[in-house]
C-alpha cells in the first residue's frame, strides 16, 4: 500500500514543503526530481518568478518527510522572447566553475544591452562575465550561490562590473544546473 511523504526543500531555504508525493516504499522517492514554480515556492509575483521553474531532487526519507537537494533552475524561454527586443544585442554566456564548497556548477547567462554593439564588444562583455563569476564562485559556497542567484544579486553585481565595458538593459541566468 502506497503512503504520503511530505518534500520539503533544503535548510538554506528554510526547509519550507514543497509537496506531497506518494510511494509504494520510501527507497522508489530517492533521485526523484520535483521541479516547482518560484512565484509559488517564494511567495514573490514578479515577472520574471512567474517564469522561473525550480527543481529539487529527493536525496533522503526520514520517517514521513523526504529531504530534497536544490539541484537548479531554468527561465522559460517564453519569458527570454518577452524581454529580447529589436535593435538590441543578446550574448549568451555559458560557464562550467566550482564553488567554494567543491560543488561543479553550469550557469548559462544572457546579456541584453540597450543598443546593438560590435561582435568585438560583445566577446568582450562575455570573456569578462567568464572572468568575474569564476572569481565570485571562489568565495561562495553553493546554497549561497543558489539563493543570491535567485534574489538576482549576481546579476547586480555583473551589471555593475560590465557597464565599464558597455552599457548593460539586464542579465538573467537562464540557467543554473548542479553538476555531478
């Protein structure tokens, strides 16, 4: 007979529940991906949560509670294609780096700029982003990562280094996947 267990996501964000799932025996929940919407999961209604799909995979079952690991998220591309307009430049970024904590980490960014802008100009907007997220990733570890990513203070933190280079409309992280 098949029993409820409660999925709860991990301390770094506050251990709230996530779902319910049920299982026939609690081993059949372990590698289980659960992915959820950010806007529900936060509470926060903003545009871009509402397109955010977080996911958790269930790493262990105790008693009636399954404890999940946040293993990534991803913007949808519906939301890229409301935000990406004509006459703009878009560079896309992708990165494999290490946090402090040892954990692998693939991040893909997208870069929009206000105003179309040479291919020169654009290498280099990507080979500093490249630069400045494996030197921010030395000094933090992954659950920190996870959440300043989401509070989209990395994101801040680019614009504020890049628009040295060119001016910068908006950087999200389409994409953040925990590495095996």
């Amino acid at each position: 007979m098949k029993s409820w267990y409660k999925i709860v996501a991990p301390p770094y964000f506050e251990s709230k529940e996530i779902g319910e799932t049920a299982a026939a025996d609690p081993k059949l929940l372990t590698n289980r991906i659960i992915p959820i919407n950010y806007a529900f999961f936060s509470g926060n209604y903003t545009q871009s949560s509402v397109y955010t799909k977080l996911r958790f995979r269930i790493v262990n079952v105790n008693g009636e509670v399954a404890e999940t690991e946040y293993i990534g998220h991803r913007i949808s591309d519906a939301y890229l294609k409301t935000i990406v307009r004509r006459r703009r430049s878009v560079i896309h970024t992708i990165l494999d780096a290490e946090t402090k904590d040892g954990k692998k980490v693939r991040l893909w960014f997208v870069i929009l700029t206000p105003k179309k802008i040479s291919t020169k100009k654009q290498t280099d907007i990507r080979n500093k982003t490249v630069e400045l997220i494996r030197e921010y990733l030395k000094q933090k570890n992954y659950p920190t990562l996870a959440k300043e990513i989401l509070e989209e203070k990395v994101q801040s933190f680019l614009i504020s280094h890049l628009k040295k280079i060119n001016p910068i409309a908006r950087i999200e992280v389409k994409k953040l996947e925990l590495r095996k």
